[in-house]
C-alpha cells in the first residue's frame, strides 16, 4: 500500500528548528530540580540582576545594534512584521520606511518607572519594523485573529479578536513567527514579572504578582504557538548576538522545555538542563539527516497522534526512511487538533 496518501498543504513558511541547550554555565545550576514558581523566580535573578544589562542603551543606538542582531546574509532587515524587503543602508541610520516595534510594549507597565524603560529598549523586546505596520500594531496585544483582518500582509494580521465576550483588536503573526513572540513574552513575564501594572486596553495577557504572570487564556496560547513553531536558528543566533551587546539571555530560547516546567504540563516537575539531549529524545525529530537514516515523525513540542506531511503528502505512519525522500531540504507539517507547524529538515 502507498506510503503517502492526498495532499496537504498547511502553511507556507520556512525556518529551520534546531535543538536548545548548552549554555549551562550563564544560568546558575540551581535551576535544575526547580519547577513552578520556584523556577520563574531563579530565572528572574539570572536574567534580570544582571549589571549594566537594560537602560544601557538609548533609541538612537537602536539601528546600529540592528545591523548585528537583525541582519539577514544578504544584507537585508530581518522583519518579522512585514515581507518588504529593505537593505541596511551602508553609512548606518535608519533606513527608509523602517521604524522599531515591541512585542511586550513598555506602556503596558503605565508609567512605572524604571520598568517602562527598561521594557523599552531590552533588546530581547524590540525589533526593527516596517514603519507602516509599527504604527498600526502599536499598544495591541498579540492573539488569534478572525477571518475578516483589517490588515493582512501575509506575515502579519490585524483585525478583532475575541475572548470570553470582549471583542478587541489584537495583531496574529504568520505561522513562522508565532513562536517566537511568544518566547519573548515568556522571557519578559519571567523578566518582569511582579512589576507590571497592566495598563493596556480591553484585554490583558499579564496578571499582577511574580507567579504565573500569563493569566489562564494568555498562558494556553503562548504554550501553544511555542510548541507549534520550535526555536529556529535565527532566533539561537539573535539570543546570542543580544547576549553579546545587553549581557543577559532569553532561557525559552536556550531551553524551550522551561516553558512547561513553568507553565504546562511539568508545572511540578524539576526541570533539567539536559532533557533536550537525552537519550530518550535520539528520535526526535533533528534537523539534519543521512540518507541511510530513519526519520521519526516525534519531537518533544508535538502531541502524540498528530498528523504529518512530508512535502506535501500525509504520511500513514509515524516513520519514513530518509532515502525515500532523497537529499536536500523537506517540509515537514503536522496537525494536532487546533495546534498546527512545521519542520524543516535536510538530508545529506
């Protein structure tokens, strides 16, 4: 019997994931066996008692700083709000129609003072932006749009969202992207969590106090793009470059499996610095391949009994022999019920 079976096409986005770990000696090993509450509040410590890390810098620096951590290879702004295509202007400055945007925005701390501040330029939090669409998702909260956007450029939606009743406008970024807004705001409640006095708009993702932070709703969905779009490369090599200019890390982007000692389903139990790269993960899913390998349809973000393409075709089982898809790079999609992403992976 065929192997593969229809044709499904689930998203159309290309990022290539890779495995966490191996920064052991930033964080303090007193991590490992902490979970829950216990394990924000040492986060908290190792990334934000740091000296010099935050208010070191001021907006006119910002593009500068851009060139390094934002840079594509050919030179191009890395925006993960728009699919203009705009050059690093060679002299420096700003280039035209670029602006800067957050993902946790400093107004929703109102005017606690250092906070605002610090939220505003933690470079972790602000990212180079299509001036055009900085302005239009200014102060909203990200979230599930409905069908009907009022601005859709393919990379980002704006449009009214919906949330036990309360209709507002919120921004949804595409497929490829929803993970990583949502390890940055994992890093500012562990950042900032406790010294927020949410001062946003109709709905709030933040609830005042150092534990959990994310209120219910929040929380289940940052859980939810974070495991549907796994850490990608571009965002391992920003952590490091911000590491190098601001001196601290974000830890969701190092250990992705923080997030559920924190907030998921491990809530009680310890975490560990290793549990990326046990034994037990060998099948998971990796980013290279030989031809001769197996590739197992599993990784530690997707839910057991999710359905899978590869290249477009489903697969009956939960394997396929690398050589039957020959060298090169393959698109892996998976479906789990309202949680949906995609791997990319290479064999050669």
């Amino acid at each position: 019997m065929e192997r593969y079976i229809a044709v499904l096409v689930l998203l159309v986005v290309s990022a290539l994931q890779v495995e966490g770990g191996g920064h052991e000696e930033y964080y303090p090993g007193s991590l490992a066996g902490l979970s829950g509450e216990e394990l924000m509040e040492a986060l908290r410590i190792a990334i934000r008692n740091r000296e010099n890390v935050m208010t070191r810098f001021d907006e006119n620096m910002l593009w500068d700083i851009f060139n390094e951590t934002d840079r594509c290879n050919d030179g191009s702004v890395w925006d993960m709000f728009s699919p203009d295509k705009i050059e690093f202007l060679p002299g420096g400055g700003i280039p035209a129609g670029m602006s800067h945007c957050h993902v946790a925005y400093p107004e929703w701390a109102g005017d606690k003072v250092p906070y605002a501040m610090d939220i505003s330029l933690d470079l972790h939090n602000v990212f180079p932006c299509a001036s055009s669409v900085a302005g239009l998702k200014q102060g909203l909260i990200p979230w599930n749009v409905d069908d009907a956007a009022l601005f859709d450029n393919g990379v980002v939606a704006i449009g009214n969202a919906s949330i036990e009743g309360t209709i507002f406008t919120a921004y949804e970024p595409c497929d490829e992207y929803k993970g990583d807004v949502a390890r940055v705001l994992m890093y500012v409640a562990a950042c900032y969590g406790g010294e927020f006095v949410w001062q946003g708009g109709a709905w709030n993702l933040f609830l005042e106090g150092s534990y959990p932070v994310f209120n219910k709703r929040a929380r289940e969905l940052m859980l939810a793009w974070h495991k549907s779009d796994p850490v990608g490369l571009k965002e391992q090599e920003r952590n490091d470059a911000v590491y190098e200019k601001q001196g601290n890390r974000n830890p969701f982007v190092d250990y992705p499996w923080l997030a559920d000692h924190i907030w998921g389903e491990l809530a009680e139990v310890p975490f560990g610095f290793d549990e990326g790269n046990d034994d037990a993960a060998d099948d998971f899913l990796r980013s290279t391949y030989a031809p001769g390998d197996t590739i197992r349809l599993r990784s530690s973000y997707v839910p057991s009994g999710a359905i899978w393409s590869v290249d477009g075709r489903i697969v009956a089982e939960d394997y396929i022999p690398a050589n039957e898809l020959g060298l090169g790079l393959h698109e892996l999609f998976f479906s789990a019920g309202e949680m949906k992403g995609k791997v990319t992976i290479e064999i050669k």
